[in-house]
C-alpha cells in the first residue's frame, strides 16, 4: 500500500526451505511485486546483514528504503512515517517508529530520548540498567542510501580494533554490526536520527505464546478497518463471540462456540459442541465433536478426539495498564516448564476425553493419554 513501493528483500542466517520457497512464490503472485530471500553466510546482527547486501539494496536505485525487524507486529504506520519525515527532518535524515512503554518495561527495549518539539533523537540507549525514557524503539525504520555510510565507518572501526587483537579471527566478527547500539548510539544528537511516535498497536512477538495475543491485536485492528474480515453470527451458524476469523472453505458446526480471539484456518473441521477461545486452528486440522480449546496453537493438520481439553496459560500483559508489553518469558524457570499456552505441532493427534495442559507437542506425535506442563518430543 505504499507508493512507489519496488520490490522487498527477506534476509536472514536461516537456510531456506521448500516452505520458505513456496510463501515466496505466492505472495509475489498475490501482491504483484518481487520478493527475494537473502542469506546471511554467518548471523551478522541488525546492521551487518543490510551493509553486507548494501548493493543488492540500492540495485534498484532506491530512493529510501524501510528495514522491519520480523519479530514484532503493529499496524506498520509506513506511509504516515514517510509523511513525518517530509514534515519534520529532510531528505536525507532517518526515522525510527517509537511507541511508549511503561517505566519498568521499558528498561528491555531501546529507549529513545527525543526534542519534544522537533522528535530528534538526542539519545538513544539499548536496554539501560536505570530509567532513561518511555519511548522505546519498536524496530521499524526508514532510512535512505546514506545510512551506509554510517554503518561503514562502524565496520571501518571493527577491523581497527579486531586487527589490535592478533588471535581473533576478524574477518567474520568485524561484519556483525548491531543497529541499535554501533550505529543509533553514535547518530543521536546529530540532527540525522527521528522518531515517529505511533499510538496504533505494536508488540513485540519473541515466544510462540506471544502469537496470540499478536493475533488479538490483528483481529482488533480488522474490526475497524475490515470488519468484512471477521465472521458475523448468523441463523444456523455457529455462535461467533468477539472477533473471530473463519477462512470460507472451513466447516463449522452450527452448535459450536468460537471466540473470542480466535481464528480458524483453510479446511478446518470443527465438530458439533465444540467451544474455541483464544486460539489459532490452522490449516487442515479437525476438532471433533464437545472438543473445548483454550489458549492454544492448534498445529497444520493435527486432530483432537471427541470430548478433549486442550488448554494452555495466556501471558498476555497487564490489561489495566494501556503501556504494558508482553513480557519474552522462557522457556523454563528454576529448571521447570514456564506454563504458557499450550502448542501442537502439525499432525498431531489427541485421543478423545483426554486433557493436554500447557504444552508443547512437537509435530506427528499421537498421544495415548493426558499431558500436564510437558514438552513431547
């Protein structure tokens, strides 16, 4: 949806795959616009991967480029940030989406410090150890060619440095560039860094549990802008509470309960009886009949029996603060599963009047009897 808009680059340290290849291929069918994967030959952080692909970047002759960290979610405000910069800096200066947090959690975010007249950014600090600012850096930029050069003298210094160390093998480290905190650090105070401060939804999404709250986010934001999108209740359909996405070749029984937050995939089969809330069904899968699923990914394919619970734990942020972000909660604490919501790989299937709480399945496992706070591999 943005003008002008030539072409956008995927890049990454992860091998590609026949998944990744056929995402590719369809989108470009579906957006008419040309989509290519990067691979990075080593992890070269934030800033490394986009210097070392610099010319691949500005083959097209690009203008200003934007650079989206592919762990968050938000409305993606680009069009209003390129309008910002317009208004506020010039040509050739960069623009950071920022959105604010509350004092305790903004301690794990960057932390921008901005005139609150112009929006320059005269500070900038990755993560601080002491209260710096509530505006935090959401990894959404917009930079034009120039920024290279600042990146540069960043790559520039790292082969000094390493080149003082004999024993190190610099060629590889002195590429591994992190945005944030080589190149923002040194740009804040110049007049050449901005922030756009967006009220619309963003998160962060650094744990599969995250992915449903994003969801929520998504389905909200597709009640005002496409409610054509969200299913609506309808004599002889299911019952349709809160926002609730159904793709139109999933059959649905007209006595089960959906919602809220929940979206259900291609080809989906949800039996007679079946109560669904807060929850992604993916393709394919089939829940049959009195099946109750709660907070849970249902994975591609899986089944779950008649009469089964399926349930996981939300870590959704504080509801009553508006500034609070979803906390990247691990895995494990002091040595036991974090209860989280409960993940099914794709084909997976549960036997019927089992119960499956906070879980994580991996992929083709059929289960003979009831799971609590578990990862089966």
């Amino acid at each position: 949806q943005v003008p002008g808009m030539k072409e956008i680059l995927l890049m990454g340290f992860y091998q590609p795959n026949e998944a990744l290849s056929r995402f590719l291929v369809s989108a470009q069918q579906e957006f008419k616009i040309p989509i290519r994967y990067l691979q990075e030959y080593a992890a070269l952080g934030t800033g490394g991967g986009i210097y070392h692909f610099r010319d691949q970047i500005l083959s097209g002759g690009a203008e200003a480029f934007f650079v989206l960290n592919a762990d968050v979610c938000s409305e993606f405000p680009l069009q209003e940030m390129l309008e910002f910069r317009q208004q506020h800096g010039n040509v050739h200066s960069f623009v950071i989406l920022g959105t604010t947090a509350n004092r305790t959690q903004a301690l794990n975010y960057g932390c921008i410090v901005a005139n609150a007249d112009t929006q320059e950014v005269q500070h900038y600090v990755e993560k601080p150890s002491t209260f710096v600012s509530e505006i935090i850096n959401c990894g959404i930029y917009l930079f034009t060619p120039a920024i290279f050069q600042h990146i540069g003298e960043v790559f520039q210094r790292n082969q000094q440095e390493l080149a003082l160390e004999e024993s190190s093998n610099g060629w590889q480290r002195a590429e591994v560039i992190r945005l944030e905190q080589d190149v923002f650090t040194a740009l804040a105070g110049s007049g050449k860094l901005y922030v756009y401060k967006t009220d619309g939804f963003w998160s962060q999404i650094k744990s599969a549990g995250s992915a449903i709250y994003a969801s929520r986010l998504y389905l909200n934001q597709y009640s005002k802008s496409h409610p054509e999108r969200l299913a609506q209740n309808k004599p002889g359909g299911p019952a349709i509470r809160g926002n609730v996405y159904i793709h139109p070749t999933a059959s649905i029984d007209s006595t089960a309960v959906l919602g809220p937050n929940v979206s259900i995939g291609e080809g989906v089969t949800v039996g007679a009886g079946v109560r669904v809330r807060e929850s992604i069904v993916l393709h394919g899968a089939s829940l049959h009949d009195h099946t109750c699923v709660l907070n849970t990914i249902v994975g591609w394919d899986s089944t779950i029996g008649r009469w089964a619970r399926v349930e996981g734990t939300p870590s959704d942020p504080n509801p009553n603060d508006p500034y609070a972000k979803i906390d990247s909660e691990t895995l494990f604490r002091d040595g036991r599963l974090t209860p989280s919501i409960t993940i099914l790989g794709c084909s997976v299937t549960i036997p019927a009047e089992v119960v499956i709480l906070n879980s994580i399945v991996l992929p083709h496992k059929e289960l003979s009897r009831s799971y609590k706070n578990q990862i089966i591999l």
